[in-house]
C-alpha cells in the first residue's frame, strides 16, 4: 500500500503551493469558492493512538481534511473474519506461480507468521526453482504505473517462496539478483522475474502498513485501492462506496507529530487537529518517512493557505495588519503533589498572534472561545524574542524560542527586590515555522516603532526625576527634566553612538557611549526599559 498523496489537477493549485488560492481571496465570499476543491488523496492508516491502526482513506481539499471508510469493503471484510477461507470472484492477481492461479481451495497449511520479526524489515533472501519450473509460489501487486513498489501479495503453499518461511504477505522487492526493479512497470517486472534463472535472489523491505490490503480476506479492497490510485484518486461520486466518517476543518488548525504534553515524536505518524481542539483526524500513519512528509506538506500548504486569507479578513475588520497567527507549545516544569518540581517539562498549547502593534497569547484563535480581546494582550516593543540554538534546548523538543514580556511597575521596587520579565519557553513543530515566528516579530515591532515614533520613560538621574525619550525620527536618546512645561534636553546621544548596557536586574541602567560619557539611571520599569530600547535600535537596522 502506498500512502503518498496524489495530487488533483481539479483543485486549481498544486499541494505544495496555495498562494494561487490566497491571491484572489479578499473577502468572505471566496471562502466557497473553495469548497469541495480536492488537493490529493490516499489510503493510510489511522489509530485512536491506543487500538490497532485502520485502514482508511484521506481526502484532502482546500478547506477540510476529510476520513472516509469503505463501507462496502469493510462490510466484506467483517462477513469474511467468519471464515478461515479467501473471497472467491474478486479479481485474481497476475501471478509468477505458474498459471498465476492461488490455492483453488483455499487452503493456507505452510503459510510463514503473519508478520516478520524486526530484524526481517531488511534482508535478502535465496530462492531455488523447483525441477526447472517457472513458478515461485508468490503473486505481486503494484509496479511503476501505480507509483507502488512491487508488493508480494499471496504465497502458494508448496512452493519455494512459502517453503522458505522468510518471505510475508506485505513484502516490497527492491532488487532482483543485484538489479533494482524499483522502476520496473508490473509486467515487465513478472518478464524479468520469470526469466532471471533457475537461483533467484531477492532483495526484500517490508511494508507493514500494506498487508490490510494484501491478505486473501481483504482482495476486493485492494483492488478498488488500486482502481484509485490508477484512476481518478481523487473520485469520491461513489456514495455506496466511501462514507465520510469526519471531516477536519483546516482553518486555524494544528499540525503536530508531538504525542500530547510530551517531547516525544510520533514515529513517521501525525495529527491533526480543528481550532477549537474537539475535532481530531486521529494519528494518522504513514508509513515512511517519505509519505509523512509529502502529506505533512499538503496539508501544511492548505492550512497556511487557509491562514493568509483568515488574516486578510481580519486586518479588513480591525483596520490593523496581522503579522502571524498559528499554534504554540509552552514548556513548564509543573509542580508534584509534594510541591517539588518535576525534571521534565509539560507542553501546552497557546496561540500566538502579532496584530498592528500588540501581541495576543491565547488559549485558542480568535472568535474560538474568545474575541481579540479574550487572551493576554502586550505592546509588542516591549517584548524581546530569542530563538535558541540546539544547546540551549531544555529536552528533546527542536524548534524552541523564548518570548520574555516586561509588565508595567506602578512604582518603584523595594530595595533588594528583582524585577523580572514574564518568559515563555515556546516551540513550533517545524524549523520553517519558527523562521516564520521571528520575521513576522520584527516586522511587528518595526510597524510598531514607526507608528509610535517616541517614548518615554519616568527615571532618575542625578538625584532629580527626569523622563528619558526614545526618538526614532531623530535616531537619538534624550534625558529631559520632569516638567509640565517643555524643556530643552539634559543631554542628547545618537543611537549609533551606543556602545552597550549594563544594568543590576533591579533599577540601575547604565547607557555606555563610543567616545562620550556613560549614563546611569535609576527605572522604575527596567526591562521594559530594556526591550523598548532594543526594539527601536532593531527598527532602525531594519528601516
């Protein structure tokens, strides 16, 4: 079974681009005209994360990821676990056993295990004709015209292939005697199979995930899979067929390969889940590292296809650009019973927002649960992102960020006291994402510095309470007197003149000048001091 997504020419824009779609939406009718586009499709496998994986179809179209079972197939199947014997009347396979016929009885008396051990995912195996025969004993399915390895998918009891115990229902070949038939139509693979020689050396990776689809029980299925990935993959007219079991809507949902709250990664598995968080696709299997990420893709590019336009419809409404919108985890050592903290970390999930010149973080998108004004709201300038480098990270989780916010004193701290910023430990599933993360937080805070232009904060220097400004028109630091009346300036110093900081994670803040005297304050609101200092330093490298 292949589970790599094919891609429909009637969506109207390939899998991995969606800027086609974003480009001509600018307002709420265009969602429709969305609607029912089918990107890809293929049959994968799907868990609750704790029972045995099923097999099932995914339909992906610009707006939902849809999970549909075969219900006349699954039917078949149920009536056929009654009975140790195949379905007869399904279409045969074409065969290398000689006439290419299977057991007319049904009979499976040296069949090898269901499954192979796992030191058998890889290995190379040694066949011998019987008496100069043609037939081995096995029968294939797939080849290059179905973009599908050649998969053994029956085993005739006395022949070489079964006799041997090492070769399973599910098996790929790779190779033939050395050569590779990875490109090999099916014919010309069985041509070159059944005139190779006498000794037949194959070369074998098993594919677990195929042999649902491969079992005498199950032929019918196989065969509609095949119609579907030869055909139209995309077809889903048939209502007697496919059924719809449920469908995920793509707008503001989470892609993850992160098993819940944990750093632990799915193994070549993902997930996906609605913006509210009560609708999930369940974990969907891949197989290989492959499928996983062509499908990762997709549905990757239909979400933040999704995304862009939800974001243009948003600054529409609040006359404000969205910078990003998307999923966070936050990491936290949670506290036991016994109130010690625990050596791991927590993850949680928040979303992240950057609109005109704030920053939301929330507990859901906006308008799930909440308006704008639902979650935590901070002027950007006065928050300071860091990506961390893979040293810094504080367990297996890649991709981290720390996002510090400085919060307003309404006087000064008692002495002794250390003011400190609020700091999130943030994650996003992939590097791509959290390049994203960075630029779209400097593109707010530039916005955001060029809207305001100034500011100033209550300090004192020299023993007398003064307001120190921060002009980026002017690229310059200014120290004024306190004073309702306007003033000329105590001193004014460049930005490019600075040199560096240093201060005592308190109130003391000490501006250190090329070739001018250094400045030290007393703030009130030191780290939001700070931040605000490096946002305007970073607008003006960027401006």
């Amino acid at each position: 079974m292949n589970g790599t997504p094919k891609k429909s020419p009637r969506a109207g824009m390939s899998a991995h681009n969606s800027s086609p779609a974003a480009s001509h939406c600018n307002n709420k009718d265009n969602f429709e005209q969305l609607l029912g586009q089918t990107i890809c499709s293929s049959i994968l496998e799907i868990s609750d994360g704790k029972g045995r994986p099923l097999p099932r179809r995914l339909v992906l179209t610009s707006t939902h990821l849809h999970i549909q079972r075969n219900i006349t197939k699954d039917n078949a199947t149920d009536n056929d676990a009654d009975s140790n014997r195949p379905t007869h009347g399904s279409v045969s396979d074409r065969g290398l056993s000689g006439d290419g016929s299977f057991d007319s009885f049904g009979e499976f008396r040296e069949f090898p295990p269901d499954s192979p051990p796992p030191e058998f995912n890889k290995r190379e195996v040694t066949l011998h004709r019987v008496d100069g025969t043609l037939g081995l004993g096995l029968s294939v399915r797939g080849g290059a015209e179905h973009d599908l390895p050649l998969i053994i998918s029956r085993l005739t009891p006395g022949q070489p292939a079964a006799l041997c115990k090492q070769i399973f229902i599910g098996d790929a070949i790779i190779s033939i005697n050395g050569h590779k038939i990875t490109r090999m139509d099916h014919d010309e693979a069985v041509e070159y199979l059944n005139t190779i020689g006498p000794t037949v050396t194959l070369k074998l990776k098993y594919y677990p995930t195929a042999k649902p689809f491969l079992s005498p029980t199950q032929q019918n299925l196989l065969e509609s899979n095949l119609t579907q990935w030869d055909g139209n993959p995309n077809d889903t007219s048939d209502p007697e067929m496919w059924e719809t079991e449920r469908s995920i809507p793509l707008l503001l949902s989470l892609l993850t390969r992160y098993l819940g709250g944990t750093d632990r990664l799915r193994c070549n598995a993902f997930e996906v889940r609605d913006a509210t968080g009560n609708s999930s696709s369940g974990v969907i299997h891949c197989g290989d590292p492959y499928n996983l990420t062509s499908w990762m893709k997709c549905i990757a590019d239909a979400i933040l296809g999704l995304n862009n336009i939800q974001m243009k419809l948003w600054s529409q409404e609040t006359s404000s650009e969205i910078y990003y919108v998307g999923w966070v985890w936050e990491g936290s050592a949670e506290k036991t019973s016994d109130e010690t903290v625990q050596p791991w970390l927590s993850w949680k999930l928040h979303y992240l927002a950057l609109r005109g010149s704030d920053l939301f973080y929330m507990n859901y998108p906006p308008g799930v649960g909440c308006d704008w004004d639902g979650g935590e709201v901070y002027p950007v300038f006065t928050t300071l992102l860091r990506v961390l480098s893979a040293g810094e990270h504080l367990d297996e989780r890649q991709h981290c960020f720390t996002l510090q916010i400085a919060t307003e004193n309404s006087s000064f701290p008692p002495n002794g006291a250390r003011q400190q910023p609020i700091t999130f430990y943030l994650n996003t599933e992939t590097r791509q994402e959290l390049i994203k993360v960075e630029t779209s937080w400097t593109k707010s805070v530039t916005s955001a510095v060029k809207q305001i232009k100034k500011c100033s904060y209550c300090v004192w220097w020299g023993g007398k309470p003064c307001q120190l400004e921060l002009d980026f028109p002017g690229a310059a630091f200014n120290l004024y007197r306190s004073s309702s009346k306007p003033t000329s300036p105590l001193w004014t110093r460049p930005f490019s003149s600075l040199k560096g900081s240093s201060d005592d994670s308190r109130t003391r803040l000490t501006l250190k000048f090329h070739n001018l005297p250094s400045e030290t304050m007393e703030c009130r609101d030191l780290h939001r001091v700070l931040f605000t200092i490096h946002s305007f330093l970073l607008a003006k490298v960027v401006h």
